[in-house]
C-alpha cells in the first residue's frame, strides 16, 4: 500500500514539474515575441523620426530589423521612404506579436 501511495506522489510531483516547464517554454515564447516586436518598433520610430542612419544604435536597430521582418520587409511598396518601413515594419510586428501570444496559448494548453 506504501508503495502505492509512492507512486501516486511522484505521478503528482511529475505532473507539476511538466506544467512547470511547459509555464516557462510559454513564457519564454511570449517573451522572445515581444522582444522581436519591440526591435521592430524601435526601428519604425527611429526611421520615421529621422534618426542619423549612421549613428551605431540606429544602425543596431536596422540590422536586427531587416531579418525579423521576414517576408513582410516588401510586402507594400509605397514611395516614401518613411511610409514603407511604417507599414511594412510594423505588419511585421504585429505579426510577432500575435504569432507570440497564439503559440504561448497553444504551448499552456500541453499543460
């Protein structure tokens, strides 16, 4: 009987250990999405304020940008420079943000 009431507390400490982890993983994937979001919208308000695009902490922000924009980078194609990265940039960060906040609900349903 000893045994099996072992057995049962360590199922319990196993299964609160898993929902744990799988609390983490979530949290870190919301985070990792707001981060790339906010890279984005540092950039989006740095180019649409007229930071020196030469200056190391715009040039920062861009470079981390571009790749985070993925596919949306050219998604719109408007002339003005200001225009572009606004819209296409800032789907773009919506984009992580949503995707963020649906895989983090997705991951705690495991739980």
């Amino acid at each position: 009987m000893a045994q099996h009431a072992e057995s049962g507390r360590s199922s319990e400490s196993a299964g609160v250990t898993r929902a744990q982890v799988v609390g983490i993983v979530a949290s870190v994937v919301r985070w990792v999405g707001l981060l790339c979001t906010l890279i984005l919208v540092i950039h989006i308000l740095l180019t649409v304020g007229n930071a020196n695009p030469n200056n190391g902490i715009t040039s920062f922000f861009a470079s981390w940008a571009d790749p985070l924009a993925l596919g949306f980078r050219d998604l719109f194609t408007p002339s003005d420079p200001k225009a572009f990265v606004l819209v296409n940039y800032g789907i773009a960060a919506l984009f992580w943000l949503i995707a963020a906040s649906v895989l983090a609900k997705i991951i705690r349903r495991f739980a």
